[in-house]
C-alpha cells in the first residue's frame, strides 16, 4: 500500500499543473499515470493557448467570445476564472522556460483562432502541447514530485453509502504494468482525476489510442455525476486516413477550404459569411460534411485545405509540423498540392461535474483537463480555451486538494443541484452489466460501484477492499480461456458511434447506437484476455479500457436522445432551432444502484459584472 496526501491520476497537462500546486501548497503528492507524463496526449496539442496578453484586448472579450462559442451553455463563473487566470498562468509558463513563438520585437506571438475576436492564441511553433508537457516535467522533476509511470489505476476507493454526496473518496487502486501487481494508494487529502479524453469511443478520431476516458468512467461507476455528455467536438481538418489533426492554426494563419468545384465554400456556400474558414468548429464541420453529402466533396470523402499561398517560409517558420503530418500520414505536401481533411472527432466537452475548485459530489474526489466538465465550453469548445482549462483549473484542484482555502464555488456540484427529471424513451434499458460467472454479486466493472448497505470504514480499509475486489476482477480475466477478444467489441462499439452519433443526428440513429452499445455490452460479460502474461500485458490494459468506453458510450447516446435541440456541437434532425426556452441546463447523468439516472441542473449565465444574454450565434 502507498500513501501520499494527494494522488494525481494522469500526467498530461492538467494532472503535472495539479501536482505542481499541491506540491506549492507543501503537501507530498504524486502522480499515477498509464503513460510516462511526456508521452500523454497533451504533447499532441499544436495550435495554441488562449490568452488575453495585448493592448486592445480584455478577459470581458475573452469571457464573451467563450459563452458566444459555448452556445450559451458555459458557466459563467468558470468562464471568467478561465479568461481572467489565462494571462497570469501563460506568462509563468513562460517563466517556467516555455518555448513560445516570437515575434520580432520579442513579445510572444498570438495568432487568430475560430470563434475569437482578437488575435489571442499564443503557441510555439504546432507543437504548443510538446513544449507544454515538457515545461511542465522538468517543474515536476525539479519539485521531486513522486511519480508513478505506467501504472494503471483500474478503480477508485470510494466509501458505500447510499447517497453519492454521503461517499468518501479515499484512494485508488492501480496495476503495475511493467509486473502485473495490483496495489492501493491511500491519498487522505483527496484524489484528482486528469485522465483526459475519452476519443477512443469513436473510430475516426485525433485522439491517442490511450484516450479512453477512464477517468469519467471510474467517477461514474463510484456515482459521480456526469455532466452535458452528448456534447462531442468533431475538429473540421483531420487527416482522411489516419484521423491526424491538421491544427487550426492553419486556418489562424489564412488558410482556405475548398470544395470540389474550387469554391471557397465557407463563404461562397454562405455558411459563415463574416469568419469564413474561423467561425467556430462544430459550423466549419457541418459545413463541411453538407459540402461532401451534396457531391462536393472529393471522392465523396474529403475537402481541401490549401495553405499554399502563405509561402514556403512563413509556413516553416509558424507551421513546420504540419508539413511532416501531411507528408508522413497522408502522402501529400502541403508545400506543393492542398491537404485533403475532413471532420473527425476531437474533444469531450463533457465530463465529471466539478464545481470552480475542482471538487465532485463526492468528497475527496476532484477532476481537472479534459475529463472533467467545470464547465467552460458548454456545447462547444472553441480552439485553443482546452489548455488554459488544463493549466487554471489543475493548478485550482491541486491546491484545493491539498488544503488551501478556496473562495466558496458557485457552481453547485451532486444531486442537489436537480432542477427535473428527464422524461426519456429508450428502446433498451440503458446500464445493466451481468454478473460474471462465479462471482457472486460481484459486478464486472470490478465490485467496488456503491449499491448501499454503508459500513463505517477507515481509509486504508476503503482502499484495501477496493485492492480485493480488482484482485478478483483481474483474476477472473486473465484465467479466463476462451470468450470474445476485446478488439472485436472496440471495433463494434467505435463503429456505431460513428455512424450514428457524429455530426448528424437523428432520433432513429441514436436508438439504432444505444441498441448497438447493448450488444456490445453483453458481448463484454463474455470477454477474455488472450495474453495471460503478467508483464506488458497491453491486451489485459485494453480489455479493462474497452469497459470503460461502452459506459462513456451510452452515456454520451443517452445524454443526446434526451436533448431535443440543436445547440452547439449538437445537430438534431428533427429539431433543427436552438431552444432557450426549455434547455438552457445542463446534462446531468448519474449512475446509482445500478440504474442511470438522468437529470437536469441550471446553466449559470450571471458573470462578476453582467449577465450574458443569449444571441443568435453567427460567425
Ligand atoms: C491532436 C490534438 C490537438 C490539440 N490541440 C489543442 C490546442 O492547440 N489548443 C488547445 O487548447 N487544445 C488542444 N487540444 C485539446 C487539448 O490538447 C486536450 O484537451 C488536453 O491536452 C487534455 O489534457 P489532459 O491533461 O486533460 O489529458 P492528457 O494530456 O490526455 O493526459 C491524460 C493523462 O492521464 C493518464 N491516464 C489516463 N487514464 C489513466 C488511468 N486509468 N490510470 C493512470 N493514468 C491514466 C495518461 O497516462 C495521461 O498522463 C488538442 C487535442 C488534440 C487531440
């Protein structure tokens, strides 16, 4: 059994910011991560960090320009932390040694991004998040931070009582990869997840094969809420063939999209008549896959994105990556001939429902980055606000983690926050797992979901249970001959979610995925592990991931039939109006007993100074 007072679960970009301030806070903490922090999908981010730096511009705009992308659907107390915070965490970034881009007269380089007014994306190069992770592991090293890489932690050590608000969160368990063990970390202070996206869900995707979203699905199984699911980002320039991000620093830098009449259609097609190429994702994407679904399209596949004109220098000299990108992955280059891209799925603007410090509806238990929803991008997240969302609020949840006092939240986190219940029809029950064979009730995703019947425990007891019951868990696959190899429910899985929960929706489809997701669920109870190895067992790793993934996966098709409105990322068929009137809230989703529970909570529109009225979104 290890103990710190803090646990960091991921080492990307927000569990090393969460570290660092814990770490700054006095309290012995360490990070547990799958991966060796500079290998998380931070380092993947290229475009830039949104930062309100130069004359001329203001967090107010900032703050603005995030409700307007968000769609109305951000919380405004998270926004403004976000907007006024970004400066100050940029320029220690800065301090810290970060590489950024310059100009000539030396101050950092800021270009425009989609959906911003001012020019305020601040980046290195198109490898910001490579520069980014990097910074932040040599704080890491430098501060002694313990870290544990290549440890997968399988499970969180929550207390069982009834209620989620009533639970403790003392701990997780995790699995050594390099040798098979299962070990405890006790954390008294508190656990923070930042175990980033869960991209994986889908087949055609820019996210690394380790975005799994374990941590949303461990929070949710331990019944914590999961907030605004059904809003996914799909970024509108990735590679055909391998799903690769082309960044949206192409497009800041003045680079066209083109249909397979040359048409500059962002403009000519009247999609986005003032921002052209930099309206904001979930538009450019819509416009785009209409462009290929109306035979405009190239090879009824892609459309092209030309930076051509922008000059062999300046391109190497802003976007020398991206050259390597297209050439290595998609054999075209950008120097010489337009790239072919088309939308891919991106980011969860969803996640675990965290308040302004990071805290979840159970205590002890915090989240940070991409898995958590705080929530500054409601239904859509405009470019280059997700790594400042790392660096702010990591740096809040590791301090408030590690005990500093922290202003009161305003944004109310748990069931308590309910403002009604969702009246949904679905064609399956969602969210019912079978028993495994022999295990009594013990349930597969590892036995330690609470199910009531609350016995009053110590932490190091919570923690060693948890062990026990992943002990069993992981037994039970490796020993386990024959059954369903876990590839082959991925694939399934990936599969319809693409198909039926992208861009487009429709009702008829996103009951189509949930029944989809069903079959791939009972196919799970049936899983086996084909390497029975303790060492690297990378298929054992994958199998206890592709769990995770079907619960994201029905949350996120759930969470979607619920809405009927067009807003954001969000396109519904049969409705295709943003309507205020009855959905300005959020999506709440929380697993208990057993059952989903869907649930709506209040959108908080009230800023320091004003209050932002919704408005026709137009770019
Ligand atoms: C290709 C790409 C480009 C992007 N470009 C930009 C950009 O230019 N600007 C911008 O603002 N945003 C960008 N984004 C979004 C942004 O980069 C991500 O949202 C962000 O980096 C996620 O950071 P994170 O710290 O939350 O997670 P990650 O960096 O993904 O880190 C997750 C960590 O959790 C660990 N982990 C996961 N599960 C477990 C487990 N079960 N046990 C132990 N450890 C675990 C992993 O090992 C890893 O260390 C981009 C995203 C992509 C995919």
């Amino acid at each position: 059994m290890h103990e710190h007072d803090v646990i960091v679960v991921g080492a990307g970009g927000a569990g090393m910011r969460a570290a660092i301030a814990a770490e700054e806070e006095g309290a012995d903490v360490a990070l547990v991560s799958k991966l060796h922090p500079v290998r998380s999908h931070t380092g993947a981010a290229e475009g830039g960090i949104n930062a309100a730096l130069r004359e001329g511009d203001s967090w107010e705009d900032h703050a603005y320009d995030t409700m307007k992308g968000s769609d109305y659907l951000g919380d405004a107390p998270a926004i403004e932390t976000l907007c006024q915070q970004s400066p100050d965490e940029v320029i220690k970034l800065e301090h810290w040694g970060m590489a950024f881009s310059r100009d000539d007269d030396g101050r950092m380089s800021q270009r425009p991004f989609g959906g911003m007014s001012f020019p305020r994306t601040t980046y290195a190069g198109a490898e910001t998040g490579h520069h980014l992770l990097h910074t932040m592991y040599q704080q890491v090293v430098k501060r002694g931070i313990t870290v544990y890489d290549e440890w997968y932690v399988t499970q969180l050590a929550v207390t069982d009582e009834d209620r989620p608000e009533e639970r403790r969160c003392d701990g997780c368990v995790a699995y050594d990869i390099q040798n098979g063990d299962l070990e405890g970390f006790v954390a008294p202070d508190g656990v923070v997840l930042a175990t980033g996206g869960p991209g994986q869900v889908y087949d055609h995707t820019t996210n690394a094969v380790a975005n799994t979203g374990d941590g949303p699905a461990m929070a949710y199984r331990a019944g914590v809420p999961l907030e605004d699911m059904e809003f996914i980002q799909f970024h509108p320039t990735t590679l055909p063939s391998t799903g690769v991000l082309i960044t949206e620093g192409v497009r800041g830098e003045g680079g066209i999209l083109y249909n397979s009449e040359g048409e500059r259609f962002m403009f000519e097609r009247g999609y986005a008549n003032n921002d052209g190429e930099l309206a904001s994702r979930d538009v450019v994407s819509r416009a785009e896959l209409t462009e290929i679904n109306n035979g405009r399209g190239m090879e009824d596949d892609y459309v092209h994105l030309d930076m051509r004109h922008l000059g062999e220098e300046r391109i190497t000299d802003r976007l020398e990556n991206i050259i390597h990108l297209a050439t290595d992955f998609e054999g075209v280059n950008p120097l010489e001939k337009p790239m072919p891209v088309k939308p891919g799925q991106h980011y969860a603007m969803g996640g675990i429902e965290v308040d302004e410090n990071g805290e979840s509806a159970v205590s002890g238990l915090y989240a940070a980055g991409e898995c958590a929803c705080v929530s500054v991008h409601g239904s859509n997240r405009l470019g280059g606000n997700a790594l400042p969302e790392l660096i702010i609020f990591g740096a809040r949840a590791g301090w408030h983690a590690a005990g500093r006092e922290m202003e009161t939240a305003e944004i109310e986190t748990g069931p308590g926050a309910s403002i009604e219940d969702a009246d949904l029809d679905t064609p399956v029950e969602p969210g019912e797992i079978a028993p495994r064979s022999g295990t009594g009730d013990v349930a597969a995703d590892g036995g330690t979901r609470a199910d009531g019947g609350a016995q009053v425990m110590g932490a190091a007891e919570t923690v060693e249970r948890a062990v026990e019951a992943e002990h069993e868990r992981v037994t039970h696959l490796l020993e386990k001959e024959e059954g369903v190899r876990e590839a082959t429910i991925r694939s399934r899985l990936q599969k319809a979610m693409t198909r039926n929960v992208n861009v487009f929706r429709t009702e008829d489809g996103l009951k189509q995925a949930l029944e989809d997701i069903r079959e791939a669920r009972e196919a799970y109870t049936d899983v086996y592990v084909s390497d029975p190895s303790r060492t690297f067992n990378t298929d054992l790793i994958h199998t206890i991931e592709t769990r995770n993934l079907l619960d994201l996966a029905e949350a996120i098709t759930l969470s979607g039939l619920a809405r009927t409105e067009f807003r954001g990322a969000h396109w519904r068929e049969e409705y295709q109006d943003r309507n205020d009137d009855e959905w300005i809230k959020h999506t709440m989703l929380s697993w208990n007993d057993g059952q989903p529970e869907l649930y709506y909570k209040p959108v908080v529109l009230e800023g320091e100074n004003k209050t932002y009225e919704p408005k026709e979104r137009s770019y």
